[in-house]
C-alpha cells in the first residue's frame, strides 16, 4: 500500500512539473524558440536571435560599411526615418536574423510575412526580388512616429551608445555613424541622416546635437528592438528586458554636471579631458582625412560634368556633389579655430604646420591645409565647377556672383511687392541688405579688389565661419 503511494505520489509531482515547464516554456518569450518556417516568408532565420553579441557585430558593420554612397549604390529611397529602417533590415538579411517593423495602421510585419511569395530569392541581398520588394513596402508602411513602438531608451555609456543607436526626436531621426575619441571631432558623436523628400540621395554626415529628450515624446538615444517568439508568432521583446535599457536620459540627475544635453552625452561617451595642443592635432587630422577623401569625388565629379551633363537634383550631381562633406569641413574648421583662440595657441607656429600640410587637389596643382582653412567657407559642392572653385580658389569670382544675385533679389523684390505690399517689401530687403553686409565683409577680409560697384550686394547661399586669422 505504502508503496503504490508513493509511485502514485511520483507520478503525480513528475506531471506537476511537467504541466508547470510546458506553461512556462509556452508564455515566456524564448530567443531560442524555434518556429516552424514558412519557404513564402521574406527570409529565413532558423535559430538565429538578437543577441549582445550580434548587436556588437552590427555596431561594426555600422561602422565599416555604412557610407555616405551607400543608398546611392543599392538605389534605395530614403528620408530620416526610412533610412534608419533600411539599415536595419538590410543587416538582418545579410546576417539571417530577424527583423520586424510597425507600420502607420498598427501592425507588425517582418521577415516571416508572405505577402511576396510569388517573387524569387537570392542569395545577395540586394539581387533578391523578395526582399526589395518587402524593404520597399515597409520604408513606405512606416515613418518617425511609428518608431516609438520599435525601439527603446538606452543608458549612456561607450557601451551603449555605439555605431547604429538612434537619436529621436519630434519628427526626425538620424543614426549614430562613428565613435570618436581623443578629441579629433567637435563631438565623440557623428551621425548619418537623410531628409525629406523621398528619394535616392547621399546620406549626411554630422556632429551629434539634440534639444534635451522628453520620456512622453519617446525622444532621445533609443536602439531598435528585439524581435522573439511568444505563444507560436513574432513579437518584440518587452522594452525593460532589453539588455541596454534606461531612462536615465529622461532624469534630472543626468544633467547635474551639465545642464545642456549634448556636453552632458558627450562626457558620458569621452569623459578624458585632452591637451589642447593634442586636441588642436587630432582635430587637423580628421580635416586632412575628409579633404584627402574629397580630392577623387572632386576630380571624377568635374570630369562627368563639367559639360553641364549634371543638373543639380539629377542622380548624377546627387553622386558627386560634396554638400553634407563640405559642411562638416566648414564646421570642425570652426571648431579647430576655436581650439586655437581659446587657448592662446602660438598662431605663428600653428600656421607653418598647416602650410606642412600639402593636398593634391589635381594632377599639377596642390593646396596646403591653411589655404583650404582660409577659405573653407567658399568651398564649391557643385560638381560642375571647376577644380578652382571646388577648393575655394575662387572666392572673389564667387563673392561677386553673389552680389549680383542679390542685387537682382532687391530690384524684384521692389518692382513685385514695393506697392502691393510695402510691409513685406521692406522687411525682405532688410534681409538682403544684411546679406550684403556679410559679403563686404568676407571681400574685404579676402583681399578681393574689383570696382566698387559689386561691393553692395550678395545673394545665394552664404556660408560664413569666422576662423581666427594669422
């Protein structure tokens, strides 16, 4: 009797335990669950799962591979948002993992969706008729405000914040590109972003900056979200189970040291305070990099379309023009001066190392680094110009230009709004007057000389960045 008991008993536990495993491997969300796949899904991912390690791999493949060309070569449309997604996936699919999107109506598709069953595989990403087709819907079915619901707040640290984190904001949305430490860049953030409209263009290189995010707005640094099985289907991974997860960004404490929002990351992702003589070379060689880089976009731009073959807007201008590029030169040229103004540095000293510092520009002729500091700001994006003016060589001629432009901005100004609407009128020439004061000043600086005459106006895009003269 005391033994039928006791193999009754045993049973009985073995089934408890049993029952009780079932259901907690049935309602707890498994990264190695398998799934039954589908041959019509987008791709497979087997028993492949987001792990730390494979976010570590993203974050240099991010780094490695991600370049301002790189939807231009895959002729992939992006704005902010769309370009963020496309990433994401596109590295889920090369590496098999899974990858999942919420689109404007709500719901949740990824790589197990069937939609494009008829279309044929391939192994190469972007050859495979399946996958674009599904990339395209989803860049199409989602925008900044679904991205709430496919990321999470991370804490700020090295760890965290790496090459393929979010910044989010209202309404827009850039990747971090590249880590930098030592002081070589105005910030240890760069990020990539794209812009409205829609369309295949080169992506932007920048300099992190961001208002301070608000929890209720779900803005701030956010990575994307873990696709898991849980109870047979794809879902995401609960936001506070995810390994980087905090909402420190959001807490008072977190600006204690620094009450702006971008010093106070960039203390977190760099704490070390740098020499300034260290900083002022670190920063002249991330220069001297991207001006290296230039000189072949510069050369093949000019030999495809200094016939005109480039209309601005075209494919091909998109391809060759250096406006993103330039506009980072411009801004870590502000910062070099900054460095040297700020810190009493020997301006004499600094200048003849610049001038060491020589770029071939074409196969004859060369610039030094303080001749491209000297004139950063009349640097040329337009792939149509000559090598001259590419390089700011032709600062008078483009000063000139200007002025003219804006001379003709007045008298249209006067002749369509003088009496319609005089309020209007006065306030836009205002504006073209202070224009025009702009460029007397950069003529004088630079030592342009021509009649007077072109000396009072200016037009066009004006980019002006006060560097400390030697």
């Amino acid at each position: 009797m005391r033994r039928d008991y006791l193999i009754i008993r045993s049973i009985w536990i073995f089934l408890y335990f049993f029952v009780f495993s079932l259901i907690i491997l049935i309602s707890t969300p498994s990264f190695s669950e398998m799934l039954k796949e589908s041959p019509d899904q987008v791709w497979e991912v087997g028993d492949r799962r987001w792990t730390l390690e494979e976010e570590h791999r993203f974050e240099k493949w991010v780094d490695e591979n991600i370049t301002e060309d790189f939807f231009i070569r895959y002729r992939t449309p992006t704005d902010c948002a769309k370009a963020v997604h496309a990433i994401r996936w596109i590295y889920a699919r090369i590496e098999h993992l899974p990858a999942a999107a919420t689109t404007k109506d709500g719901k949740l598709i990824g790589h197990w969706s069937t939609d494009w069953k008829l279309l044929p595989r391939h192994s190469d990403w972007y050859q495979d008729k399946r996958f674009r087709a599904a990339l395209l819907y989803m860049l199409s079915a989602t925008w900044t405000g679904t991205l709430p619901h496919d990321t999470y707040p991370v804490r700020i640290s090295p760890n965290s914040v790496t090459p393929g984190t979010l910044l989010v904001t209202k309404s827009h949305v850039v990747m971090v590109a590249h880590v930098s430490l030592g002081g070589c860049q105005a910030h240890p953030l760069q990020t990539w972003e794209s812009m409205l409209p829609v369309k295949v263009r080169k992506l932007i290189l920048r300099n992190f900056f961001s208002a301070r995010p608000e929890s209720t707005a779900h803005s701030g640094l956010m990575k994307f979200r873990w696709p898991v099985i849980e109870n047979g289907g794809w879902k995401y991974l609960t936001v506070k189970e995810h390994p980087f997860y905090s909402e420190e960004q959001y807490s008072p404490h977190f600006y204690e040291e620094n009450g702006d929002f971008v010093e106070a990351v960039a203390k977190r992702i760099d704490p070390a305070d740098y020499e300034c003589t260290e900083k002022m070379v670190n920063v002249m060689g991330t220069i001297t990099r991207l001006l290296k880089e230039r000189v072949s976009i510069v050369l093949e731009g000019y030999q495809k379309c200094h016939k005109g073959g480039c209309p601005e807007g075209s494919d091909l201008w998109e391809i060759h023009q250096t406006l993103g590029r330039d506009e980072m030169i411009v801004l870590l040229m502000g910062h070099l001066s900054k460095i040297i103004e700020l810190n009493h540095l020997d301006k004499e000293l600094t200048r003849k190392v610049m001038e060491a510092i020589s770029i071939d520009i074409s196969e004859n002729r060369s610039v030094t680094f303080y001749d491209v500091y000297q004139n950063c700001s009349w640097l040329s994006p337009h792939p149509k110009d000559s090598i001259e003016a590419r390089w700011g060589l032709k600062k008078c001629e483009m000063i000139q230009a200007q002025i003219r432009t804006a001379r003709n901005c007045v008298v249209f100004i006067k002749t369509l709004y003088g009496k319609k609407d005089p309020s209007y009128a006065d306030f836009a020439i205002r504006q073209q007057q202070e224009i025009l004061w702009r460029l007397n000043e950069d003529w004088k600086n630079s030592e342009c000389y021509s009649d007077a005459s072109v000396q009072t106006g200016s037009g066009g895009m004006i980019r002006s960045t006060h560097l400390t003269s030697f």
